[in-house]
C-alpha cells in the first residue's frame, strides 16, 4: 500500500539485481580461500624437530568470545612456503575421521577436516625460512570445541603435516553467542536467533528480556541442527564439514512500538545452573503506518574476512570488514538491515558461518538483520535451485535456513514480506 511501499520493494530488487550484475560469478570458482587447500591430498610427515606452542591455553575467562592466541613456531627444515593451518576441534587426524559419505576419494586419505584458517608461517616472520622461528598473532571465536595450531610443509598442494600444537580452549566452549534480530511474522515481534554448543537434551534454551531498566521475563527458545547427511555434496559433506552447534530462536511478542528492550541468552543446565551470554539491547518497530522516520540499510554479497590476517592467500573479501565496521559506526543510525543474499560466502565451509555471525554480531544483536538467499547460499545441482551450479558449496540452503530466521510460510524459501512503520517491504531474490 502506498508509493513508499512499492519503491521499497522495486529498490531491493534493483539492488539486487545490480550486485549480482556488478560482481558477476567469475569470481566465485574455487576462490574460497580455504579451497586453495589440498586437503584431501595431506599427508603426515611430523618431524619431532619441529614445534609449534599456542598461548594463553585457556580463553574467554572474562566471558570474551574473541580473543588473540600466540603462537610460536620452531623448524629445523622451514621453507618459505610452510603453513599454519588452525583446526577446531583440536585433535584432527585420521582417529577421527568421520564415516564416509559421499565421494570417498574427496576425502582420503588421512586427513578429513579443512582447517578453519589458516596464514603462512613467514607472515610478518620474514626470515623464518632461514632462522625456521616464526611467530604469529592469530584470532579465535568461540565455537564449541578446542583449537590447534598445525605446521604444513609443501605448500597448499602436497602438504605434510609437520606438527601440531598444544590444545586452545575457551572456558566455556558451548556458550551462547552471536544473536541475530528478525522480524517475526507480526510488526510487534521480534525474533532472537543464537548458536550455542547445547543440545535441547543438555539444557534449556530461553531469553531473559524486558523493557530497559524495567522487569525481566524468560521466552522459551526452539532449537535445531542437522548433520553431514543433509548437505548435497563435497566439501560441506566431506572436508569443509563441522559440526555447526545448536541454533535457537525465541520469539519475542507483544512489543510496544519503539520501546527499548534489553535481553541476555540463557541455557538452564540438568543440575539447576545457567549459562549466560552478555547483555544487549534492541528497540521494537514502529507501529505500520505510524508517522516515523525509518532508516533502511539494503545490500547483498558482503561475505568475511579475518582481522588477524589469515586466509590472505587470495585475499578473499577483505572489504567486507571494512562494510561492517561502517555500519557499525552508523548503528545509531540505522533501524534494519536487509542482506539480500550471497551472505556468507563460506561454499560449503561450515565453520565459516560461525565467523560470519560472530563480524556482524554487533550489527544482528541490535537492529534486525533480514536475510534472503542467494546462489552461495542455495545453488546446487539436481536439488530444484534456480541455477544449476554448485555455488553453495554442497550447503544447498540449509545452513541459511538454520542459521538465521525469517518471517517466511516455508523457511526453505524465502520469499516473505514484512512491515516496517511506513513500509512493507517484499524481500526476494530472483537468482534463487
Ligand atoms: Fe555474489
């Protein structure tokens, strides 16, 4: 209804069309850092010559979800094309290779998990390959499981896994983070969607919210998760696999239009204790129609990158941190934000989802981050995609489906409408 309306609506798939037409898909083949990786052609070789030592072991015990780890590398054979590959969870060898499923030669012979990053060994280290000492700064997030740090010789084609550091651990690795705000299907609801390491079975999922400085109440929260068996193909089946956690939604109802909430993700544990994250704060939409400024931010194809420097071999989209810190500078600025697709780029490298999450936190825990699917995250041969391509990297939608919510009959298509003061705004995407 209404001019406003309609412009909307016409200006996101304009936006759309012209992010895909602008980046076009030439440089999507095989530019996932992480594919630059031979994984499944690695070989062991650990050379007792070689150590490699990450410090501090024990992360988060201020309730930090991110944080710096050194680590210090010593090689008595070091070449200038030596890597650090850091693996989650920590012990990743072939004891711990998953059933096959799948194309069984994508994933021997001995080891079955793409690494999470990685950076090489002479990064800001210029002499390592003559003195083999090398010591790097790399960042970690919270997700559910143990790090280390592994030593490669061979360079990303043939490499050889030299050696392997100590675990890293946060102190809580099943904690509750990075929650992302969507509208629910009505103007006065929101929903709060987070990733945690607890299974409905563990504990109880809820929010803790209110309106600022007033009382607290508690939302039950729903969880989900799926398995290797419900991606379409290699690698998000095979080494790009990782467990992606459980992810909740609790809907938020009854709010007042433009009140201040705040709220704090919780799990009720067996034996009666909690687990919490940190406190945030939204505020609830205009009433639809009322008189109101609305401050709309719509763009597609952002992907990742990573503050420490890692996975620059093809320097992936380091321009997506520089998005996200301007949006994070305006935030007062801004009421929504509309990610028409092409979210996260991680092509069937599941623990990419968690980096994602854990960039625009900021963003998706304060104002609602609306989602649509693109071909990264939908496109997969044979399985009723628009284009028959194998861009989502084997995820075939389901990683976006799980990962953020939208107000849509069927979340497996995303095509929904939802209002916002003086607008409805219809959110598709035609690629998909
Ligand atoms: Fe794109």
């Amino acid at each position: 209804m209404g001019f406003s309306r309609i412009l909307v609506a016409l200006l996101a798939m304009i936006i759309g069309a012209v992010a895909v037409a602008g980046t076009g898909d030439s440089e999507y083949y095989g530019a996932q850092p992480l594919a630059k990786l031979a994984m499944h052609k690695a070989s062991i070789a650990i050379d007792g010559k070689a150590q490699v030592r990450a410090t501090p072991e024990l992360l988060g015990l201020k309730g930090e979800d991110i944080e710096f780890v050194k680590v210090e590398l010593q090689n008595a054979n070091p070449t200038s094309d030596d890597w650090i590959g850091v693996f989650s969870p920590s012990k990743f060898n072939s004891s711990t290779c998953p059933e096959a499923v799948g194309d069984i030669k994508d994933q021997l012979p001995l080891i079955c998990t793409a690494p999470i990053k990685y950076q090489f060994a002479n990064y800001s280290n210029a002499d390592y390959a003559k003195t083999g000492n090398a010591s790097l700064m790399l960042q970690l997030i919270n997700q559910r499981a143990d790090f280390s740090f592994a030593l490669f010789s061979g360079g990303f084609q043939n490499p050889k896994l030299v050696a392997v550091s100590n675990a890293v651990s946060f102190s809580n690795p099943k904690a509750p983070v990075y929650p992302r705000l969507a509208h629910g299907k009505s103007w006065d609801e929101m929903t709060i969607t987070w990733t945690s390491g607890y299974n409905i079975n563990e504990a109880f999922p809820f929010v803790e919210w209110g309106p600022e400085g007033g009382p607290q109440t508690r939302s039950s929260a729903g969880t989900l998760t799926f398995s290797r068996n419900s991606m379409c193909g290699a690698p998000a089946r095979t080494f790009g696999w990782r467990h992606p956690g459980y992810i909740h939604t609790s809907l938020l109802k009854d709010l007042w239009p433009n009140a201040i909430y705040t709220y704090k993700l919780g799990h009720q544990l067996l034996d009666g204790t909690y687990a919490w994250s940190k406190k945030y704060s939204f505020k609830a939409s205009p009433y639809p129609g009322q008189d109101s400024l609305q401050r709309v931010i719509i763009f597609g194809d952002m992907g990742k990158a990573e503050r420490d420097g890692s996975n620059e071999y093809s320097n992936y989209q380091p321009g997506s941190l520089n998005t996200t810190d301007q949006l994070i500078k305006d935030l007062n600025n801004i009421d929504i934000v509309f990610h028409i697709g092409d979210i996260t780029y991680a092509n069937g490298y599941i623990s990419q989802w968690d980096q994602f999450t854990s960039q625009i936190e900021p963003i998706a825990s304060t104002v609602p981050y609306m989602i649509a699917s693109g071909n990264h995250e939908r496109d997969w041969h044979g399985t009723g995609s628009f284009y028959d391509t194998d861009d989502s990297g084997g995820e075939c939608g389901v990683l976006a489906e799980t990962m953020f919510y939208v107000p849509a009959e069927n979340r497996a298509k995303f095509w929904y409408s939802t209002d916002f003061g003086m607008f409805r705004v219809l959110h598709c995407r035609y690629r998909t």
